[in-house]
C-alpha cells in the first residue's frame, strides 16, 4: 500500500510571526508545504497593536496543531507494513487477509488414480477347514470355476493439496507430498479365523497396471500431470503441469529457510479436502523429529502437501512447510456380508461371513509439518534430475546457489 498526496498541499497564514513560520518550515514534510502571506504593517492604535498580536498567536497555534495533524496523518499511511502486537491482530488485520488473498491462486489441489487387477480366492471348505491343495496358486483347494478365482478392475484414488513453486512458459511446478502420489504395486490380503487373527490362506491379491496423476486448477478442471521428482524419505515430490491461464500463478512470497519457528508462532494452513480448497489458522508447536514441527490444525484428507504460511510480526507471509501428516491410531470393527440387509439380524452363516476390518483412526487436532530446511535441501538435491529433464529451478527456491 502506497500513500501520496495529490499536488502539494497548502495552508495560508496571515501574517505569521518570524518564529512560528520558522517552525512550519522545519516541521512539514514533502511534498506538503506551508505558505506565509505577507501584510503591510501598519502603524496601529494601541488597543490594535494588541489585538493583532493575539490574533498573530492564535494563528500560529492553529498552524502547529494542522501541521501536528498532517504529519500523523501522513507517518499513518506509510508504505511500510504495519506491525502487530498480537497475534489475534495478526491473523485478523486486513493486511494480512490481503497476502492471503495472494496466495490463493498459487494453492492447488493434486492427485493420482490408480487402476488395479484384482484376483478374489474363494476355497472349497471341509467341516469349516480348507483342503491343501499343492496344485493351488495358494496352497488350499480352490472352488470350481469362477467361483474360486474371479477377476476384477479396481480403481483408487489419492488427493491432496499442492503449492505452486515455479510457472514459466514450458513448465508449472508443484510442490506437494510424495505419499498423495503412491500406492504400493502389489497389495495382498489374507482371511481370518473365528478369532480374528489372520491365516495363511489369501483373500485377495491387486496388482497395479497404471498410474494417471492430475492437478486440480482454479476452475476445478482436472490437468494431467506428472512426476519429476519424488523422495521417500523426506516425503516430498515436485509434480509437473503443462501451465495455463488458470496455472500461471506462483506462490508470491518468501521462505523461512533462515527461520526456525518456535512455541506459538501463528500460521495458516491450505487443504484440499472433498476437491475444495480450504483455509484455516494455527500455532506452532516444536516436534521431538528433525527437520518437522506440528501444528493444532484441524487437518484430514486432503491436507497432505498442504502449504503451512508464518505470519511475520509486520503481517507479511512466508512459507514455513507442508502438511505431511497427522496421528492415527488403528479401529479395528467387525464388517459383515454386504448383502445384508439394512436392519436385518446377523445369522450364525452372516458371523461365518463377516471378517474384521481395520482402517486409520484420525487423531484430530494436530498435524506434522515438514519444515523448509528439509524442503531446502530436497529442492537442492533435485537439480541435477530436474535439468536432465529440461528444468531448471529459480534461485529464490534454493537456499545456497548451485553453479
């Protein structure tokens, strides 16, 4: 935000003394000035003399207080952003709700669909115990026909949130996690007994037979991309995406890359849950890992890769990590046939065919974030893979320059 004045303002003072128009020179600014009229003096009567003396001070005490007045208003509207002494303030100025305003266009959503061939094994049972069987695939005798294998296509998706570090004419670069981007290549599954614990007899096995990986623009239009960098270990990937009009908006602000948060640094964070992007506000809490801290967000599916922003004391904003993820802790839960109808009783045959079931339990409340050192280094680190093929990174996205 700039301040300025529309042609130099001026204050007309009639006949000010020598003392108070010295003080009005110093005291105004540019480009505002104060102007001074000069009036013949005259030889006055006594009572007049007197009279315009007051009057003379009268007007250098209402041209003091004007020059007062200008001088704050003009300090007030300052280009230089406004500190905050709070953090309430800090999240809530309109400052700040500008930056983030900014953001938006940078923050996308990102995801992969993964297709797999599914073979299904149902066994011959004799007094409720499957037969071996060494000609079998899996070891026990299988039911005759389809029956014992059947053979379907599965379809599975993954989303999460992403940021765009770098638009050019050729490339769209973005930032997100590596976990949103994979799932394993080969998943196995086996039944369970009366008891719950698993067996060696196998339910399922899926094998992958391709990968689509897309992000999610402005108009929530679905672009194909792909992945030109991913690590494991530090989770992280750099998804590529042919730019457009809705894809040519890089995040506008700086890193932390010098700057560890602490105990209650206020930040915001971006998501992507249900293909909807979403914001919500933070504090920081030091993490007992390396190169992670967290934060009491409110994140679930959809956050992963998410941008988390520090809000700086003069309101700017700089981007402190992602959204890696959050505690989960493991329901286990009884699943029955999927034929059973609504509000219908569980026969003894029902119990035979219902299996125990285990999904992630989300934790709500908090989530790891992976700092900008990690971040640093991971961009750092892709260079050399990236310019084999044909990219080449901004040094603001570097914390130390790669010749």
């Amino acid at each position: 935000m700039s301040a300025f004045l529309r042609g130099p303002l001026s204050i007309y003072i009639e006949g000010p003394p020598p003392s108070c128009s010295s003080l009005f020179s110093e005291a105004l600014p540019m480009p505002c000035t104060a102007m001074g009229t000069k009036r013949q003096r005259k030889h006055l009567p006594g009572n007049e003399m007197v009279g315009n003396a007051n009057m003379n001070s009268s007007y250098c005490r209402v041209a003091c207080l004007l020059c007062v007045l200008l001088c704050s208003w003009v300090m007030g509207c300052s280009s230089t952003p406004p500190q905050f002494d709070d953090q309430q303030n800090r999240f809530h100025s309109p400052y700040v709700q500008q930056n983030l305003r900014a953001v938006v266009p940078s923050v996308v959503g990102v995801g992969a669909s993964f297709k797999y061939r599914v073979e299904l094994y149902r066994y011959e049972m004799v007094n409720g115990k499957a037969m071996s069987d060494t000609n079998s695939p899996t070891g026990y005798r299988l039911l005759r026909g389809t029956a014992g294998l059947s053979v379907i296509s599965r379809t599975s998706d993954t989303r999460g949130c992403g940021l765009i570090l770098q638009s050019d004419d050729r490339n769209c670069l973005v930032l997100t996690s590596q976990h949103i981007l994979s799932l394993p290549d080969t998943m196995i599954d086996f039944f369970r007994d009366d008891y719950g614990k698993l067996t060696d007899r196998l339910s399922y096995r899926a094998i992958k037979e391709y990968t689509s990986y897309y992000v999610i623009d402005l108009t929530n239009k679905f672009d194909p991309a792909s992945v030109v960098v991913a690590d494991v270990r530090s989770d992280l990937a750099l998804v590529r995406v042919d730019p457009t009009q809705a894809l040519n908006s890089e995040f506008p602000f700086g890193f932390t890359f010098q700057r560890e948060l602490t105990w209650g640094d206020p930040v915001y964070v971006f998501g992507f849950p249900q293909s909807m992007k979403q914001l919500t506000t933070a504090v920081v809490s030091p993490a007992p890992y390396a190169g992670y801290f967290a934060v009491d967000a409110v994140s679930r599916h959809g956050y992963s890769g998410g941008p988390v922003l520090y809000v700086r004391p003069n309101g700017e904003l700089e981007l402190a990590g992602i959204i890696r993820s959050v505690p989960a802790s493991k329901l286990r839960y009884i699943l029955p046939p999927p034929d059973l109808p609504m509000g219908g009783s569980l026969t003894v045959e029902d119990l035979r065919n219902s299996i125990v079931a285990e999904d992630d339990l989300i934790e709500y409340g908090s989530a790891y974030v992976v700092g900008m050192e990690k971040i640093g280094k991971f961009l750092q680190e892709s260079v050399p893979q990236l310019r084999r093929q044909g990219i080449s990174l901004s040094r603001r996205l570097l914390p130390f320059i790669v010749e």
